[in-house]
C-alpha cells in the first residue's frame, strides 16, 4: 500500500533574512516540491539559503488546478511544501484549499512555525493581546469599508488590520469616521525590516503623522486597533457611531443598530440619536 507524503506549511521571514529558522530551510532543502506564491519571489529566498529544491507556483489564480496536482503528488508519497512571499501561509495569503484538500484526503499537514506580521505587531503594539480579532485586509471600496468598520465598532477585543499603502490614508479616515479618533492603534510597518516604524498614537493623530511623511505611505502596513473599552450606556459614549449610522438609516433604525453591536440600551441611543439628528438640522 502506497504510503502518502505530506504537507507542511512553512512561515518564511516578512523582512530580515536571519528570521529563517534552521527548522524552515531543512525542510525547504528536504522534500520534493515547493509550492510558492510568486515563484521568482520565493527564488531569492531559496538562493540566500541555498536551496535547490523544484518550486511550483500556487497562488489564488490557479489554485483551482494545482490543487488536484498536489495532491495527487502528495498521494505518491512526495513530500511539499507551501510558502507565501512572506510570512505564514494562510494568514491573508493562498494555500486553505490545498490545506483543507489534504485533510479531505487523509494527508498530514504539519505547520513549521516563525514569522507572522499579526503576531509581531500585536506583541508590540501595547494594547491588550488576551483577546485579539484579525480582520485582514478590508474592502478596497470606503462604502464597504466603512460597513465594515462599522460591525467592528463594538468589539471589546483588540482589532488587527493589514493594509496597502495606496489606501492607507483613506482606510485612516474611514476608521476616524466609524471608530472615533481618540480610538488608540499602534502603526506597525515594514516589520523587522531596515526602515521599520512602530507608532502608538490615536487615530486622529496616526491621520496627521502618515500625511505629513510620505515614508510612511510606503511598504508593508499593519494597524494595530484598541477595542471599545467597555460595554456601556454612557449618554455620548456611542456618538461617533451613531452619526455614522444615521448617514445611511432613520433615527429608529440607527439607534438599533448600535444598541445590537454595542450592548447599549437601545431607549438611550434612540434620544440620543435624535438630539444628533437634530443637532445636525
């Protein structure tokens, strides 16, 4: 009986080639087959490390086909591996359908573990990390993006983001918009790289910081989001998301909304809400 390879999922550095852990490059230099994100990529990695062994590209276009391809390698007792660019697979990058295809066909997956932007910048961001909720990358388009924000708005935990310099001061705005702007976050780029920036400030005055330093409109961004502090029924505690809300829907409505995603008494917000919409006339 044919006895199957496995997969193992290895994290690669996101910046500083010493990040390479002897665990990673013996099992790059040990099995059959890489599986990477961007194969020209991974090239130089590989090259630094001297690592000879056959590479193949899977990423989210043709994951459909190299899927099947994989496995059935993997079901000739081959041994692969998958990589990203940077970082662990999986986090915000390719691979759940050939991981979730192993499983499905009774193939071990093993993770080989080091680097992660998640956990690097939420270890030091300075903000609870009992409790953290990773939302990735959010929608490229501000109307979703601040939907989105806006079922985030409640959430006690802390809230980890990536996003791309090219928005990065437009996602800022929208989080001012839905979050508030003495919300605190932590501006964490271009991780254990040469340029490498870790600022705790307020979003108010991340907005001003990234806007008047072009530097920091450049490379690999995680923001770091403190959660609402507390469930509570504070006359003004909610007033940056209620005038978010009302933008788009009635007094009754808004004041619903955010009694769900708060917690808070929904008779409070709703007088509240109608002094804000009133204010506003």
């Amino acid at each position: 009986m044919q006895t199957t390879g496995k997969l193992f999922v290895v994290a690669t550095p996101i910046g500083n080639l010493s990040d390479m852990t002897p665990h990673a490059i013996d099992c790059l230099k040990t099995v059959d087959i890489i599986a990477c994100e961007d194969t020209r990529t991974s090239a130089k990695l590989l090259n630094h490390f001297s690592i000879p062994t056959k590479t193949i590209a899977y990423h989210d276009h043709n994951a459909d086909s190299q899927t099947a391809k994989l496995i059935e390698i993997l079901q000739t007792g081959k041994n692969i591996a998958l990589i990203s660019d940077a970082g662990t697979p999986l986090v915000s990058d390719p691979g759940f359908r050939l991981v979730k295809a192993c499983h499905d066909a009774n193939i071990s997956v093993s993770p080989v573990v080091g680097a992660s932007a998640v956990i690097g910048a939420l270890s030091v961001a300075g903000l609870p990390s009992d409790q953290f909720y990773f939302v990735g990358f959010l929608p490229a388009k501000s109307h979703a993006r601040k939907e989105t924000l806006t079922n985030l708005a409640g959430i006690q935990a802390t809230l980890i983001f990536y996003e791309a310099p090219h928005r990065i001061l437009d996602c800022i705005e929208d989080m001012i918009t839905t979050l508030g702007g003495e919300r605190k976050v932590t501006f964490c780029r271009e991780i254990s790289k040469t340029f490498e920036t870790i600022y705790p400030t307020t979003l108010n005055a991340l907005k001003d910081f990234v806007n008047n330093d072009n530097n920091q409109q450049k490379g690999e961004m995680v923001l770091v989001v403190a959660g609402i502090s507390k469930k509570n029924d504070d006359e003004t505690a909610h007033d940056e998301l209620l005038k978010r809300v009302l933008q788009d829907l009635s007094v009754k409505k808004a004041s619903q909304l955010v009694a769900d995603i708060t917690g808070a008494k929904k008779n409070a917000l709703y007088q509240r809400a109608l002094a804000l919409s009133a204010s506003d006339e």
